[in-house]
C-alpha cells in the first residue's frame, strides 16, 4: 500500500472514530439509556449498539440468529433440599457431587429449594422493573459512572471500551459488607432490595461451603477467604429491541467475581459457551443461576473455569435479571494492604503445580474495569 493511501486511511478511521465518541457522549449525556431509546420509539437500533465483522471478534455474523441456540442442552439444576441438616450426611454428599460435575463440566448450575422464598424473589423482580420505568427525570438524579459511591443507574459499564454498545440499562449498589444508608435508596426499590439482599447474603455463604467441599477442601474454606465478603448487586433491565439481529443485549465474558448469584425472570435471552456452542439458560420459577468466576478461577488453579455467557435480545420485554456478585471486600481509596489471592495451598501438588502467581485483588480489578467486556479475562495477567 502507497504511504498516501495509508495516511487516508489512517485518517479515514480516526475520524470514525471521533464521530462514534461523539455519539456515545450525546447518548450517555441524555442519561435516559437504552429505555429511553425505546421510549422514544427507535425504529432502528443506533449505530453505536450495531455489530458488524470489524467492531466485535467475538460476535461472528453466522453467530447472530438470536432467536434460540436450537439445542437441548440443559445446565444442571441442584435441589439443595437443606444442606445444613446434619441428619442428612448422605444428601449433603450428593448435593457436593452434583455442584462439582456442575462446575467441572459447566461453569454454571441453577438451584433450587435453596430457601429464599418465591414471592421474594418475584417482588425483586417487581422493584428492578418499576425503578427502571420510573419517571426519567428521577432516573436522571441515579444516573452516574461513579460506580462505588451509594446507589447508581448506568448504560454500559464499559460504554467508552466496547466497540459495540450493549442493549441494557442497569441499577445497582454495593451490598456486602453493608447497603448504603436507606435514605440513599430510591423508594421504588428499597424495602425488597434490602430484603433480597439480606436473603442472598445467606444463600451466598452456603454455596461457597458447597463449593469449598467440592474442591475437596474443608466447608468454611472459601467464606474464610473472604470470597463473599464484598458483594455488589445489579438489576439489568434490557428493553424489547427492534433489531435483535444486529445488536447485543451483553456480548459474551467471564465474570470478575468468585461467583455470581443470578435472578432472571421468565423471558429468557442467558446463553452459556459449552462446547464451542451456545447453549441457552432456561428461566426455571423460583431458581437462582450460579456461574463461576475469574477468581474462583484462580484460587482452584483451574480445576473449576469461569465460562463465557451472553444474553441476546429480543423484540419481547423489557427482560430483567439481578446479579449478586460475590468478590473480595476492597474499598475505593482504601489505605490498607490489598487482599491477595493465589491458588489455595491445598489444591497444588508436585502433579499440579501453581498456574498463576498471586493477584493483587486491586489490580485485578483495575485491569478488569479497564477493558471492555468482550476483551480477554484480566486472568492472562497473572498466569505462570
């Protein structure tokens, strides 16, 4: 190529790219997200949410049939039926068994009778809904990319990295160790958001003594690691889309928690990698989605892999989901030592050495909050 024709070119992308920053600075200045997109009747999805073969490696055209994944794979469903009842040994043992073939095989499990009741979670459900279709002016008041400081509404955590903006909205705050004050929550969802998150905070240390015991390691190992000290919360809201074909509702990724906790609701659109194929996460009444993240990753050295997940859109919704992310209790500013995570001592062996070196937890974070979704998992930083 002829040094006149690359200097086009090269001058041809710059201003792509200055005229897509633009669009992304007018679309995150309306602080009205994608539900305001929608409620502003769209016809056709932006620009800056569209997919094409140079904006997005991990979404291939052949890739964007949105409307199922066609296959009858299922991700395993574990009853924990009362894991806690000492009388129930033999349980207890199949519920390990089972959480281990799960992790090992999928990265992902739903589960059920796990003790938070139904109309709970329904009515969290409820309260992601009628925040995020509360009037927009009070929205705005939320609406922030201070993701650490109280309650918040954001587009697109990663809006300014991606090369293709995600078709979703999200509320969310830090809930472990404590909520922020209950007069920073907005009404439309305080009194079930503090409920709900009282409930999973239980739920989260009983899954990580099941986990714990399916590494083969002792039921207290995990929750002594800090692995659920911090917790952040997040209600997705992804609006009915005009053009699922061309869009994303979030482009597939790992997780950056030890694990995630999730609540869906009953529209579907949670696709799992298995395989090399894309396998749909069926909506089951009254369970939860557990999947497997970086960090668990990390600390098992590998015997359980955080696994790729997407969500498509659809022209039906809004879809709704609440994730609980499950991760090391680290404080914006904090002047003490950071946690530092390796594999778990008991896990190595001459046969199975270390395969990472130890994480700075706020560093990993850092490199985490630094990317974009559909770029690599900050874990290639810290591999032997």
């Amino acid at each position: 190529m002829a040094f006149s024709e690359k200097r086009e070119n090269n001058g041809a992308a710059e201003d792509s790219n200055h005229s897509r920053l633009i669009k992304l600075r007018e679309f995150d200045d309306t602080k009205l997200g994608v539900k305001g997109l929608v409620d502003a009747a769209v016809a056709k999805v932006p620009e800056i949410f569209r997919i094409s073969n140079n904006n997005n490696k991990h979404q291939l055209p052949s890739d964007l049939d949105h409307s199922s994944s066609g296959s009858v794979l299922t991700i395993p469903v574990i009853d924990l039926k009362h894991p806690n009842t000492t009388a129930a040994a033999a349980v207890r043992r199949e519920i390990v068994g089972g959480i281990r073939g799960s992790c090992e095989e999928w990265g992902f499990f739903q589960v059920v009778n796990h003790g938070i009741p139904e109309g709970i979670l329904d009515e969290m459900i409820q309260g992601v809904r009628r925040f995020h279709e509360l009037d927009p002016e009070i929205k705005k008041r939320y609406y922030t990319r201070d993701l650490i400081s109280g309650f918040f509404l954001v587009s697109n955590f990663d809006l300014y990295r991606s090369a293709a903006a995600s078709w979703r909205d999200t509320m969310g705050c830090v809930a472990a160790p404590d909520l922020p004050p209950p007069e920073q929550l907005p009404d439309a969802t305080r009194d079930i958001l503090i409920e709900y998150s009282k409930q999973v905070k239980q739920l989260s240390k009983t899954i990580l003594e099941l986990l714990s015991e399916a590494l083969g390691l002792e039921p207290n190992r995990l929750n002594q690691l800090g692995c659920g000290a911090g917790q952040l919360l997040l209600g997705h809201y992804y609006p009915a889309c005009p053009e699922p074909e061309v869009t994303i509702g979030v482009t597939d990724h790992t997780d950056a928690s030890f694990i995630t906790i999730l609540l869906q609701d009953q529209i579907g659109g949670l696709q799992v990698l298995h395989r090399n194929k894309w396998v749909d996460v069926q909506p089951r009444k009254g369970a939860l989605v557990v999947n497997l993240g970086d960090l668990l990753q990390l600390v098992s050295n590998d015997k359980f892999i955080s696994v790729s997940h997407r969500v498509v859109p659809k022209r039906i919704g809004p879809r709704i989901s609440v994730a609980c992310f499950l991760r090391p209790l680290i404080h914006k500013g904090d002047t003490d030592s950071p946690p530092v995570y390796g594999p778990i001592p008991e896990l190595l062996s001459e046969e199975n050495p270390p395969v990472y070196v130890e994480a700075d937890v706020r560093e990993f974070m850092r490199i985490h909050s630094s990317r974009g979704l559909d770029e690599p998992s900050p874990l290639q930083h810290f591999r032997v």
